[in-house]
C-alpha cells in the first residue's frame, strides 16, 4: 500500500504546474502586458486551432480494441456526473442570489468539470508509481480520461452547454450592476416554469369540466333552451355579418364548406412551417464548431482501424507496407502537428484564467458578491459529487459493470469526480460577455481552484486506496 506521503506528493506536484501557469496570467495582466483584447484574441486562438488541434491528437491514438470495453461505462460515468452537476447548479440558482446575468452560467459552470489538463497531469504522475505498471498503465489512464474529454466535448458543444452561455447576455437582460438584484424564488426560472405547468393544467381541467357540464345539460334537455345555445355556437362566424338561412342552404345544397381555411391561413401555416425549418436548420450549423468538427473526423479515424494505421501504430499496420522513409505511418506529421499546436491550448487557457482573476473587480462591499452560492458551487463540485463518485463507482464493481481488478478504471473514474470548473467556459463566456467582462465566473473559479489543492489530494489518496 502506497504511503501517505506518497498520496500526498502524488496529489499535490501535478497542480503545482496549474498554479505556476495561472499565477503568469496574473502577473501579466497586472502588468498590463495581456490586455483584454488580448485576452479575447488568445480565447479565439484557443477555441478555433488549439483545442480542436488537441481533441484530434487525444482522440485518435486514445482509442483502441483493448479498451473499447471500457468506453460505455466510463461515459455512463462521465454523464451521470454532468448531470448531476447540472442539477446542484439548478438548486443553488434557486435557493441563493445569483446576478441576473448568471444565471445560465452558474448551471453550466457547476455541471461541466476540468476534464483536461488536470486530471492528465495526475494520472501521468501517479500511473508512473506502484500499483501501477508504468510501462501500460499510463497510456491506458490517458486514454481512460479522453473517454470523458469526449464526453465534456459533446455535452459542451454538440449539446449546446456552450451555446447557452449567450442566454445571460441576450437583449434585454441587464448586464453590470443593473444584473445585482436580489429576487424572489417566485421569479425564478423553475418557479416560473411550475407556474406555467399549473397554469396549463388548471385551463385543461376546467375546458374538460365545461364539456362535461355542456353534455350532461344536452343530454336532460336536447330540444330545449340548451340545443338552442348549442345551435348557436356551431353556427358558422362570418366576422361579424349575420348568417341567414337562403346563405346557409345554399352552402349545404353546394357542399361549400365554410369552416374551411381561408388563403392567409394557409400561407400562414406554410410561412409557421418554413420558420420551424429555417430555425432548425440554424440550430443544427450552430453546432458546427471548430471542435465539434474535430469531433466528427477524429472519432471514425480512431475506430476504424485502417484509417487509423496512416495516421498511429495499430494492429492494422501490421499489414499495411506503405510507411514513411522513418518507418512511421504515412500521415504521422498530421498528428504530430495537431498535437504541437493542440499542446498550446491548455497554459494559453490557464493563462486566460489568471488574467481573469488579476482582473477581477471586487464589488464593496463584499456582500455584493454572491458569496453563499460560490460557497455552495465549491462544495458541490469538491466534496460532494466526488462522495458520490466514489459510491457510484463501488457500485458499478460490484454489479459487475467495471471489473474489480481494473485499477486504472476505477482510479481515473473516482477522480475526475471531483475536478473544478473548466476554463473553456471563462473563454466562451469572455466572448459573448460585453467588453469581454466576465468577472463573476473568474469569482467563482478562483474560488474553486484555490480549495483545488486540498481537494484533489485528498480526492487521489482515496481513489489510490480503493483502487
């Protein structure tokens, strides 16, 4: 059994390299030597070439027979997290005061995790120890945590977590202090939506009660009072012209229908339908990201092995003859180029994220901070998700769904339950945000990555135990 010391080390060094890259953003900033336009023109840099650059080079090599057994419980994992995440995000926008222009925000921001750099660099670290076996295990926990890299990329942006990030900063919602305002739960979304459900419910319950109420009348009385009320109801309206009876024989003698829809109708259904399709249609380009593309071209090249062979070493390229003049696969440089610019996507996004926390204006006095649901976010994200992570991953051993001798599985599925907020979504909000301002998630952030270091080493000395 490793010792504690070890645990300890084993937790504490891979973060040591997060801080010292988030603390040369800082210091750049205060500098004024990484501007906010420089800040927005590296987030466009980090978005559209680095990371689909990185998902592609993960991607491809991540991939393969010996672990594809693997894939469908770790992204049964990866999404129960998420999921969960969204939920505690829902709950705490409900019960504290969160900026107006946060709202969306603290949702994506408690649901979506640091599935990248961070987890990578400790399981790289701890693999390389016993119980591990360096020579297999180390590979095997990268491709294990591009499981969840994939499943964060497809949440992130072919879900549209990504995309709705832009619902806090639409026409309309107030920005600024104009967003500080304390509400009831009463105007809070899920409040508005049960409102809404009751609302609809009740006009159901009483149409029905007013029909039952119409037949039970008509039945007692068929000829009477009723039948004459009745009668006219289904006349037809002739906007506001009276119907007279040489009209309405004529249009039963003809078979005219005067219930039938009129042209405008018509047009106007076609013009509802064309709408309908046109928004569909630019649902489906918005989805169309840099790294959603990466995502459509990286996924077959690595599951089908004689694509796979031109580009890495596989058990396909046994039969393959055609190598490079270095013995390599023909198209080797594409992934060695994509993972040269790729590797520039996690310090420039950490970079970004310090110079977001030396930017940072803090409001006086404090309180204007929305301190109870920073607090709540750091606990859910840190302490307890990962307790459930940690339950949810025995449970799995023991139905059976992860083996128990995969210590690597369970190692890496335990810890990533409990990794902060990513940046990305620092980035993509700084883009959507007026003048790029992005204060209250950096306020949040800070808070996460500073409770990080005592966290995650807590969260790798138990996932190291009962791996």
């Amino acid at each position: 059994m490793p010792s504690a010391g070890f645990l300890i080390y084993s937790g504490v060094m891979p973060l040591v390299k997060t801080l010292l890259s988030i603390v040369v953003g800082f210091i750049l900033a205060r500098k004024d030597f990484f501007p906010v336009s420089a800040t927005r023109g590296t987030s466009h840099i980090v978005m559209n070439v680095s990371l689909p650059m990185l998902v592609f080079a993960n991607i491809v090599p991540a991939f393969t027979p010996s672990n594809i057994a693997s894939i469908g419980p770790l992204f049964l994992v990866a999404f129960v997290y998420q999921a969960m995440g969204f939920f505690f995000g829902i709950i705490i926008r409900e019960v504290c005061y969160v900026p107006r222009n946060f709202w969306q925000g603290i949702v994506v921001l408690t649901g979506m995790s640091n599935w990248g750099n961070l987890p990578n660099a400790i399981v790289l670290s701890v693999t390389q120890q016993p119980p591990f076996n360096p020579d297999t295990d180390s590979a095997l926990g990268v491709s294990y945590v591009a499981v969840f890299i994939v499943s964060y990329q497809l949440v992130f942006w072919v879900f549209g977590a990504a995309h709705s990030l832009s619902w806090d900063y639409l026409p309309g919602i107030p920005q600024g202090q104009d967003a500080e305002v304390h509400l009831r739960w009463s105007e809070k979304p899920v409040a508005s939506l049960l409102r809404r459900v009751a609302r609809t419910f009740q006009r159901r319950s009483s149409w029905f009660s007013r029909n039952r109420c119409e037949q039970t009348v008509g039945d007692d009385d068929p000829r009477g009072e009723t039948g004459t009320v009745l009668d006219e109801l289904n006349t037809p309206d002739f906007g506001g012209l009276e119907a007279s009876p040489d009209v309405l024989s004529t249009s039963r003698d003809s078979g005219l229908d005067l219930n039938r829809d009129t042209p405008s109708e018509v047009v106007g259904r076609s013009s509802s339908k064309k709408g309908g399709m046109s928004r569909l249609l630019r649902t489906l380009l918005s989805l169309l990201t840099p790294v959603t593309i990466s995502l459509f071209v990286s996924l077959p090249i690595a599951l089908v092995q004689p694509l796979k062979a031109l580009f890495v070493d596989s058990p396909a390229a046994e039969s393959f003859h055609w190598k490079a003049p270095d013995g390599r696969p023909p198209l080797a440089f594409v992934i060695d180029t994509a993972q040269f610019i790729g590797d520039i996507a996690v310090p420039l996004s950490l970079i970004v994220l310090g110079a977001s926390f030396a930017r940072i204006s803090i409001p006086h006095p404090v309180s204007r901070l929305p301190i109870p649901a920073m607090a709540l976010v750091t606990f859910a994200k840190t302490i307890l998700l990962p307790i459930f992570g940690i339950l949810i991953v025995m449970a799995m051993v023991r139905g059976g769904l992860i083996d128990h001798s995969a210590k690597v599985e369970k190692f890496v599925a335990m810890l990533l339950s409990g990794t902060p907020s990513g940046p990305n979504q620092l980035i993509v909000a700084s883009l959507y945000a007026p003048e790029g301002n992005v204060d209250i998630p950096a306020a949040f952030l800070l808070v996460q990555y500073t409770f990080m270091f005592l966290s995650s080493s807590a969260l790798t000395a138990v996932a190291l135990l009962l791996s």
